[in-house]
C-alpha cells in the first residue's frame, strides 16, 4: 500500500468518524471541538492564503479567522469537502506532498477517537506501520530537541531510532503509531519509558511542540 492510499484511508476513517461522532464532540487539540478540527483541516488544503499561520506564530490571526469561518459551516458538508481530498490546485494535491498526510490524518484521526472514552489503540498494520516508522525519527528530532538527555525510539522489534543525543539516554519503546503521537505532543498513548526516574520524568514531561 503507498502512501497516499494510507493517508486517503485515514482520511476516509476520519470523516467517517466525524459523521458518526457530530460537530460538538471533544479532541486532544487544546480547546478545539471536532467542528474546529474539521476547520483546520480544511483551511490547511484550501486556503493557501492562510495555511501558513498553522506554523507560523505572526501570521496565525488571520488563520484562526479563516477557520472560524469555515466551521460556521454546514458540518455535513464540511465533512463532504474533507473526504474529497485537496483540490488539484492546491500545493497538497502534488505527489511529493502526499506523505505528509499520513502523519496528518493519522495523527489527527487519533486525536478524535482518543478524546472519546473507552479508546484503545488500533491494531498494528504492517504497511501504515512501515511507513509511520520513517516518519517518527525526524518528527522526534524535531519535538525532543530540548530535552537535556538523550532520547531513542524504539520499536517492539529492537528497531531505534536516536533523536536526541545527550548525557544518559531515556528509551520510550511502542507500536510506530503510538510513538508518532508521544513525539507529536500526545499523552494518550502507549510508550514504555526506561531510564532514570529523573529523566524519565524529564522527556514525559517536556513541550513537545513544533
């Protein structure tokens, strides 16, 4: 299975869900309801013009004003809009671009049905695993970059990888998806920490922001 048909399968999970779930419902991104979500989604391959701001702090007002008003929308509709996929124009409509929504919808995907009760992780997908596992390293490079000692990701298998160096090492061992989502700023998965207390206690706590 490629890429983009793992990212237009959780895509397709993801708008079923959101159908099922209603407009009102929580999410693990701070205060957002799965309408908002659904409006950043949305706003990120349909508005160029305001895309940006989703990363970048100065250009962020005028996102957020955007989103706000697409999720006054229809939320059926809405719905109907994400599952089509981004518009041929759009930059995420070119092949190159289509990774990233593995690690987009996957993440986002997970962040409604762990806000829910009674979640438990998917079962491991041998294909949607592989391809996440590529993926983890160099998001946690990015998100573990302030920790003060070194972090490796491990796989059950004993496949790491090390992205961060530093004195003594804290080893956070799970399935790909789940260490995607611990790098991504999640607490709702499951990784098994190993290491000194004090610097087990360090990483689990650290801002694992972009």
């Amino acid at each position: 299975m490629s890429s983009a048909q793992i990212a237009d399968a959780e895509r397709r999970d993801l708008a079923d869900l959101l159908l099922r779930l209603g407009p009102d419902q929580p999410t693990l991104c701070g205060g957002w309801t799965t309408r908002d979500l659904l409006a950043h989604l949305i706003t990120r391959e349909r508005r160029p013009d305001a895309a940006p701001g989703i990363l970048l702090p100065p250009l962020a007002s005028w996102t957020e004003h955007v989103q706000a008003s697409i999720a006054r929308g229809d939320f059926g509709e809405l719905v109907g809009t994400l599952r089509s996929g981004p518009p041929f124009w759009s930059p995420l409509a070119l092949p190159p671009l289509r990774a990233v929504d593995v690690q987009e919808f996957f993440i986002h995907h997970e962040d409604v049905r762990r806000a829910q009760a009674g979640w438990s992780p998917r079962p491991p997908d041998e294909a949607r695993d592989r391809t996440i596992w590529r993926m983890v390293g160099l998001l946690g490079r990015l998100t573990y970059r302030s920790s003060p000692v070194a972090v490796t990701l491990r796989r059950p298998d004993g496949e790491e990888h090390a992205v961060r160096s530093g004195p003594r090492t804290v080893i956070l061992t799970g399935e790909p998806g789940e260490l995607l989502l611990h790098a991504a700023g999640r607490d709702e998965c499951v990784v098994h920490p190993e290491g000194e207390p004090d610097d087990v206690d360090t990483v689990m706590a650290l801002d694992r922001g972009l």
